[in-house]
C-alpha cells in the first residue's frame, strides 16, 4: 500500500462522513437558527424550547434521508472490500 492510497483512502472517509452528516447538521443549524431568531424577536428566553422542533426536525430528516444514507455507506463499503486486495499488496 502507497501513501498515496493511505491519502486516498482517508479522503474517500472523511467525504463520505462529511455527506452522511450534512443532512442532519443542516437541519438542526436551520432549526436552531429559527428559533434563536422566533427568541429574540419574541422576547421569549427559554433555553429548552429548541429541543422538541430540533428532535423532530431531525427524526423527520433522517426518515426521508435514511435510505440514500444506507445506499451509500453500502456502496462505501462495497467498493472498499473490493478494493482490499489491492491495498495488501
């Protein structure tokens, strides 16, 4: 196995965690940024009142993403066992 493998292997990772993470990242940073804005406009400080929409915003991204995540780490996974005999050498 080269360095160059070792290199492209970890950005091959990263990407896939970067894309795996995106959806629910996104969503909880736009919900959040909401409610902040919903606090302050409102005068209303209640430190708990993001977590039920951030909790449901978040179940409801994973149920309409959750398939595409699972397609791709499979795919992920696939082309890396594919690739094991390749990288002993």
């Amino acid at each position: 196995m080269t360095d160059t493998m070792v290199v492209e292997l970890g950005l091959q990772a990263m990407s896939i965690a970067a894309k795996m993470s995106a959806p629910v990242l996104l969503t909880a940073l736009a919900i959040g940024f909401a409610i902040s804005l919903f606090q302050s406009v409102t005068q209303i400080q209640e430190a708990t009142l993001s977590f039920v929409p951030k909790a449901v915003a978040i179940g409801a991204v994973l149920l309409f993403t959750g398939n595409w995540m699972l397609h791709e780490m499979l795919t992920y996974t696939e082309q890396l066992f594919e690739r094991v005999p390749d990288l002993l050498r």
